[in-house]
C-alpha cells in the first residue's frame, strides 16, 4: 500500500507483458502507471496510456471490476481503448468512428434524459481532497440523481456508461492511464466525453450519454 493507494504482483507483471506487446507492435511513446513515460524521446502528438490492472484494490479483495486498460491518444483525446475485465469474462473494446463492443458484441449508451431518472458512477479517489469545500460539492453531485454507483474502477464505471448500465461518470483526480481506454470506447459508443487538465496530471472527467448535460453531471 503507497498512502491510500493500492499495488500488487499484478500490476508490475500485467505491465510487463502488456509495454513488451505494445513496443514490438506499435511502437509510440507510453506512460504507464507504474513507470510513467517509457521511449518518450519523439513526439507525444500520440500516445499508449496504460492502467496494467485498473482497480489494484478490487482484486487484491476478490472484487470483480478489475483489469487492464490501453488507450491510444492522439491530439490529446483517446481514439482507441480496451478493457479488459478478465473476472468477468468481458472484454470492452472501441475506436471512435468504429464503434464500441462488448466481447465483439455492438454496444450503446442508455437513452435516460435526466439526472433524477439516472445512474452516476463516480468514486473518491485517494487524491480527492477532503475538506469542507469538496465535501459540499460532492454531496450537491450525487444528490441531484436517482441512484449512485462506485464500483473502485474507473474503466469498468466509463465503459458501464458506454453500454448502458449506468447513464453518466463524473469524478476528479484520476490519471489519463485510469481513464484512456475506457474514454475511446465511451466516445466510440456515441457517449460524450469531457477531459479537464493536462495529461499527465490530475484530471476531472465526464461521460455520459447523448441525452444528458455534461454540465448536468459535472
């Protein structure tokens, strides 16, 4: 454990695996989360972003929302994900423009077209900041919808968005390699998507369907 967050064997082996497939087949710049930027002398205009095992937590407990997500990103928005929730025999997969499936099944986002008929997946990540201020803003979020969801996996809330499960994610502090994957495939899905900050650092992120408001779930 490092402060609130959570690392396993899994993490380190997942990545392993996943940056040596990643350079031998296409090889651009990485930053993964447990290295950070790997052969990132050229340009970064695209990029792999790498969660080895998004939800560390959720596994080492036995939970099921727990996997790797791959994203490429190109001018600063992810193009392409994959998520892969190996307990759950779910493999998410999109390329915006192409599509989104579910272990190569199409899928799409719920048609719900207000907060107080809907599902918000969200979490307090262990960057969230707890004072009274932030407290307040939280409580004002999730009060205005008919139920809330955290599941501890930031990929697995956003491509639950993209299939329909849940009908928005909104949650500040995570990391572009938390979100990328699963952002690509919400947006190639018909989702809206809405990254704030620079990526390689804290970000606020929202997703959700056709129907809503960004500024609704934000």
């Amino acid at each position: 454990v490092e402060g609130k967050e959570v690392k396993v064997a899994a993490d380190a082996a997942a990545e392993a695996v996943i940056l040596e497939t990643l350079q031998r087949l296409a090889p651009l710049p990485i930053l993964s989360e447990e290295r950070g930027w790997v052969d990132a002398g050229g340009s970064r205009a695209a990029f792999w972003a790498v969660d080895p095992l998004d939800g560390s937590a959720n596994y080492a407990l036995g939970y099921p929302h727990c996997g790797p997500a791959i994203g490429l990103v190109a001018d600063g928005a992810p193009v392409l994900g994959v998520v892969d929730l190996f307990v759950l025999g779910e493999v998410y997969t999109g390329a915006v423009g192409r599509g989104a499936f579910r272990n190569g099944a199409p899928i799409r986002p719920s048609k719900t077209d207000a907060p107080d008929r809907g599902v918000l997946n969200t979490g307090a990540p262990a960057r969230l900041t707890l004072d009274a201020d932030a407290q307040g803003r939280f409580l004002r979020q999730i009060a205005t919808w008919r139920k809330i969801r955290m599941i501890g996996s930031a990929a697995a809330a956003i491509v639950y968005v993209a299939d329909g499960r849940a009908d928005a994610y909104h949650e500040t502090g995570g990391m572009i390699w938390d979100v990328a994957g699963a952002c690509a495939i919400a947006a190639a899905s018909g989702c809206q998507v809405a990254i704030e900050g620079a990526l390689d650092a804290p970000l606020s992120v929202t997703v959700c369907n056709s129907m809503l408001q960004i500024s609704a779930v934000r």
